[in-house]
C-alpha cells in the first residue's frame, strides 16, 4: 500500500518555542493530506485539511495562527506548532488521501511533549 | 451528519477467544467503510475496507461485512492472539473521500 512518513517520531522542546512537523507521501503524490491530533485513550480529532497549493482549511476551534499548516508540493506537508505550550503536548498524525477511493493512508504519528 | 459509534471499551479477552467489536454509523449516500488499527505508540494502519452493501472487507483474519440494511460494519475475528492488542477505528467515508469520520475507537487487550 502507499506510505507516508512522518518526522519527527518524538520532539520535546521548550515552552514558547515552534515545533516542526513533516508529512510526506513517499510513492504517491497527495493533493489532500489530513492533520489530526490524538489526545490520551481517545479518538483522533481532525484539526485542517491541507491542500497543495492552496491555504489550508481548519477545523471549528483549531487556531489557525498557532497551527501553521503549509502544503508547498504534492508530497510534503508541514504542521508548525508556534509558541508552544504544554498543553500543545500530544500525538500528531497525518494522512494522505489517494485518488478519489475515500481511503486514507496515515503517518506513524509525532509524539511531542512540550516542558 | 455523518457520524460512526462503536462498542466502549476497552475489551478484554484471553487469546484464541472469539471477538467481536461493533460498528454502526449513520451517512447518507453510500458511504465506504473502513477498520483501522492502531498498536501502541504508532499511527494508523488500514486493517480493512469495503465500498458498497455486502461487501465483506477481510485480513489478518479480521472480517467485517457491509451491512446498509442495520447501518453496521462489525469486526470480527475467530481467535485473537496477544499481538492483536490494539485499538481499532471504526471509519466512513462520503464520495471522493469527503466527510471521512472516526469512531471513537475501541480498545482490545488480548491476554496470554
């Protein structure tokens, strides 16, 4: 099946700082990828839909200046998380749709833990 | 809207024992079904699919049938093992992808 990478797998940082998050379909090219987060035992919460070549659409309550989402080629999207705080800590997961066949291909997750 | 409910967790079985963790969803259209497994610490995997009525998505010994006339897509299994613990994601999506919703996930703990 198609793979998508995510990277970092972990990052812990500083309060305040800005976090980067890559998203690439590595044999596929991705018009839409996905950007969710995953709180503790609960289910994933999509945050913004990423379009390539175009501003990103968020979700009702997702900070769309604290969430910086950027969709700059058909394989790579990136997920920067600006002034982070710790209750930014969480598990981020990215998916990429192929074709119009509904089905999603999802990276392997970044945990980041903010101090 | 579209929306998908699952069986509360988390479940619990021995290993070899037969399991069940139901689906149901509620869409218009025809919407496509999907289970998706997540193990501990990692993303989602595609477990199984199926795009229209009748359909029976299979693998890894998993099976789940797509039921429109009970608006359901259970999953099934006849023996787990202890590497099946996980936490399974029940799924829909509209045409073209749209509207591609989660259940709230199901956890599975298989003990040996």
């Amino acid at each position: 099946g198609a793979v998508v990478s995510q990277h970092p797998s972990r990052v812990i940082c500083k309060s305040g700082t800005s976090v980067k998050i890559e998203c690439r379909s590595l044999d596929f090219q991705a018009t839409t990828m996905f950007w969710y987060r995953q709180f503790p035992k609960q289910s994933l919460m999509l945050m913004a839909t990423s379009n390539e070549g175009s501003k990103a659409t968020y979700e009702q309550g997702v900070e769309k200046d604290k969430f910086l989402i950027n969709h700059a080629s058909l394989t790579l999207s990136t997920l920067t998380v600006t002034s982070a705080h710790p209750e930014d800590s969480s598990f981020y997961i990215c998916s990429a749709r192929t074709g119009r066949a509904g089905e999603l291909f999802f990276g392997e997750g970044s945990r980041l833990t903010v101090l | 809207g579209n929306s998908v409910t699952q069986m509360e967790g988390p479940v619990t079985l021995s290993e070899e024992a037969f399991l069940t963790i139901n689906c149901t969803y509620t869409a218009t259209g025809y919407p496509s079904l999907f289970w998706y497994v997540q193990y501990p610490g990692e993303g989602l995997q595609l477990l199984l699919k199926a795009t229209k009525a009748d359909d029976k998505g299979s693998n890894k010994g998993f099976e789940a049938t797509y039921r429109k006339e009970t608006t359901s897509f259970h999953l099934e299994k006849g023996s787990v093992q202890v590497s099946d613990s996980a936490v399974y994601f029940c799924a829909l999506s509209g045409l073209g992808g749209q509207n591609f919703v989660f259940g709230p996930g199901t956890r599975l703990s298989v003990l040996p």
